[in-house]
C-alpha cells in the first residue's frame, strides 16, 4: 500500500539503512553458513521450524526486532474495513501497513514512513476466512518480506449459524499450511499473529448503538450479533458458543506458533483488550475505528521488538 513521508528513521529515532534486493544481514548469512556445515535442520512438515544447534546461532538471534519489509495477511481488520466509511474497505488505516498519521500503523512504527511506504503490502481480504490464508501467504511470499503478520480467525466463528463455524481440527490444519506455504519459500522469515478478538465483548459494547444494530441486520457476524437484544437462554447458548470458539482457535494459534522459533503470538493481547466506542466504528460498532487500528499497531510493535516472545 502507498505510504507517504516521514525520513528514514525508526519511531526512536534509530537510522535505517536499506539493503539492495533486502539480502540478510552479513551475521545471518553466517550463522546460515554454520547452519549448513553442522547439518542444522530445516522446516517439519507442519511448517514448525526445528530449533537450531546452539552453535549455529551463537552469532545471531533467531529474531529480528528490527525487520526491513512487512507483507499482512488476513480478514476485513487489516483491511480497515469500516473504519472510515460504512461496509468499505480503507486500507490506508490499517495497524499493519497502513499510512494514516493517526494510526501510526506497525510498518511506520518499524520502518519509519518513507520506507514503509515501498516496503510493507497488505494482502488481507475482507470475508477471509483461516482456510484462505494460505494463498494470501503464497502472494506474500512473492515479494519476501522480512516479517509477515497474520490476523484471522474471526470469519471462522462469524457464520450464519453456529453449526458452520469452522471446526478447531481444520483451523489447526488451515494455519499450519499457511505457515508451511511461507516457510516453503522463506524459512527465515518471521511471523507475528495476533488472536482473535473477543466477539463476545463487542456484541456487548455495539448493542448500545441503534444504527450498529441495524447495520449488523446486514449479515455481520451473525452467529454472535443476530438477534442482539435478544438475551433468552437459547440466544445465550449461542454467544456462548462463539465466544469458546474463539478461544480454541486462539489456543490453536498460540501452539502452532510456539512450535516455531520465528513465529510470535501475541499472547492474546487483541483478544483480552477492551475495545471501548472510541475504538470501534461509528458505524458498525464491531470493526476497529481509528482509534482502534492504532491500539492493535500498539500491541503488535510491542509484541515484535520486545527482547523476549510472550510466554
């Protein structure tokens, strides 16, 4: 995506110099080399990478806090959908990539806002679902990109009905093959996910506004927003539902991606925060506005530059 101006600093000021073609830096074409010599392993055939020899990384770390290039993948969050006007698409407030000074999105945070404005592309489709990840993974992969983020997860329990949510066993499924099919083509490149939003909680918060209801009536996340003023056993079974869902699906994400050394989960960070009205859209009271773009940029920079992953 077109982001424009800032310099070539990071948020704390520290320069960034490019590199041609983004080759790696000379410590990681080393520790490779070493890698190869003492017959470090590869990728299994979950996608999970094996932890290398302590040998072979004594040089380097196994994470970057400071990647180059950003690719996004995932629904209608990373797409900024509803953030700037009613069922659109704005990816310019994205919390991965987008340019929008208020937002402040991860790319610009890590990258400085000239950089990100030729190195950081969003691959996110709104409606996604976990099993379309893995060809958004594949797009992504094209333009090798230091760090992928992934946001899905969501679109899996929003479904007509609770019946078609997508299964725990094929999310598990779906999320290893999109972490196969980057580490197919880029075994060194690292992966930020970010959990699934408690879906529960904004029900909660967006039932207070008539026009978020209404919009809701047009088919968003029905199996937790339909109905929404209905509070009789029945409907509560049904939220209920949704809401186990969800975090089953962010148990998934969060073992998948522990089995990985460059792989960070956010610990369930976008999952446990408080999405208020200043942070949701003015529109639908389920989408991030803004405000809550910039919150989710927050916690994904925080995740990725912390000295250690989230435990």
């Amino acid at each position: 995506m077109g982001n424009q101006g800032m310099g070539n600093q990071g948020p704390h000021g520290r320069s960034r110099r490019k590199r041609p073609g983004h080759r790696p830096r000379a410590a990681g074409v080393v520790a490779a080399a070493v890698a190869v010599v003492l017959g470090a392993a590869g990728c299994d055939s979950d996608g999970d990478t094996t932890a290398p020899r302590p040998s072979a990384t004594a040089h380097a770390p196994v994470w970057d806090r400071g990647p180059d290039s950003i690719a996004a993948v995932g629904d209608s969050i990373t797409r900024g959908f509803d953030a700037c006007n009613v069922l659109s698409d704005c990816p310019t407030v994205s919390w991965a990539t987008g340019s929008d000074a208020s937002v402040d999105s991860l790319a610009v945070r890590l990258l400085g806002r000239a950089d990100a404005a030729e190195h950081s592309w969003n691959y996110a489709v709104t409606g996604a679902r976990m099993a379309d990840v893995p060809a958004q993974m594949a797009r992504a992969a094209r333009r090798r990109p230091e760090l992928v983020t992934v946001m899905a997860g969501a679109n899996d329990a929003c479904r007509p009905s609770t019946k078609q949510m997508t299964p725990v066993a094929d999310f598990r499924s779906e999320f290893k093959d999109a972490l196969a099919t980057l580490r197919k083509k880029l075994p060194r490149t690292q992966v930020y996910v970010s959990s699934v939003p408690n879906l529960k909680r904004l029900w909660a918060q967006g039932r207070t506004s008539a026009l978020g209801k209404q919009i809701w009536k047009l088919g968003i996340c029905p199996s937790m927003l339909g109905d929404a003023d209905t509070l009789d056993p029945a409907a509560t079974l049904r939220r209920d539902t949704v809401e186990k869902r969800v975090e089953e699906y962010n148990k998934v994400l969060k073992e998948v991606c522990a089995k990985n050394t460059r792989c960070r989960f956010d610990g369930d960070a976008v999952h446990d925060y408080r999405f208020g009205p200043a942070q949701l859209s003015h529109w639908d009271w389920f989408h991030p506005s803004r405000d809550g773009q910039a919150r989710l940029a927050e916690i994904a920079y925080r995740t990725i530059t912390a000295k250690n992953p989230v435990t």
